[in-house]
C-alpha cells in the first residue's frame, strides 16, 4: 500500500510539475516533461533565491541556446515554488538584439518579454553599442543600458550571481 502511495504522489508532482511548464508558456521553448524521480534532493529549496547571470556576446546560436535554458530554468524553479533571480548581460554583438527595432532579431521579442514578465532583468554594453550602432533610444524599455558589460559581469559575481557562459559559436 505504502509503494502504491508513493507511486500515486510521485505520479501527481509529475503531472502537477507538467501542467505548470504548459501553463508557462514561453515561446519558442520546448516543453520537457520532467522524469518522476529527477531532482536535486532539495538542494535548491535550502538555497534561495537561485542567482544566474547568463553572459551573452553573439546575437546567434549563443543567444538562443541562453534564452531557453533561461526559460527552462524558470519553469523548473516556478513549478517547485523557488525563488530565483535571473539576469543577462548582453554585450559585444549581442547588443543588436536589445534594440527593438531591428528586424533582424524580432523573432527574439516574445520571448525576450516573457523572461522579463517572469521577473529576468538585462544589461546592455553603452560601450557595445556604440561600436556596433545600437542608439540607447531603440532598447527595449525593460533593458538598462550600462557604461560597460564586462564590469556589469563582475557586479553580478559579487552579488553572488553564477555566471552561464554558453559557446561562443557561429554554428547550430
């Protein structure tokens, strides 16, 4: 009786922990059932808020695959009710992306305001703008431009923040 109980809770936060990634929808995010029995042994409840600094320097492969293991991470931590404070910090290239007038990267939009719906912040490097012709005018509102992206990233390692620095690759 004890392992039909178990089986029965362990089937309910499967399914509960499921519903919640459907109901959290964020585009362009694959929906990845989590696996009964697939945890971190409550590492994460004794250890909140989870802080994660994604550091972000290309518009490409680097920036999608940053953009939803963001979002992933947000569904896992939501559907377990931890806290988490997420940030990015666009700089070099990735800049192009924070200006929401650019064509070129639109498709990001959604997405990019979802994250910031559910609580991510962004940075944008002032001095990778300029090189690279982004006007502070054209980021998005919810983005905060900053003198330089490299000190941002050691802001947030002070702050106890763990930095994600995803390849820096041009290839899918």
């Amino acid at each position: 009786m004890k392992k039909f109980l178990l089986f029965a809770f362990s089937a309910l936060l499967f399914v509960s922990v499921d519903s919640f990634a459907a109901k959290a929808n964020m585009p362009g995010v694959p929906a990845i059932p989590l696996k009964p029995g697939l945890s971190f042994n409550g590492f994460f409840k004794e250890h909140q808020p989870v802080k994660i600094l994604f550091v972000v320097g290309q518009p490409g492969p680097q920036l999608k695959e940053s953009l939803i293991n963001g979002a992933l991470v947000i569904k896992y931590l939501k559907a377990h009710n931890y806290k988490y404070k997420i940030h990015y910090v666009l700089y070099s290239r990735a800049v192009a992306v924070a200006d929401e007038f650019n064509q070129r990267y639109s498709a990001w939009a959604p997405l990019l305001r979802t994250l910031h719906d559910n609580g991510v912040t962004f940075t944008v490097c002032h001095n990778a703008m300029v090189l690279f012709h982004v006007k502070s005018a054209d980021v998005y509102p919810f983005m905060k431009v900053i003198p330089a992206g490299i000190l941002s990233v050691a802001e947030y390692e002070t702050r106890g923040y763990s930095p994600i620095f995803n390849p820096n690759t041009e290839t899918q």
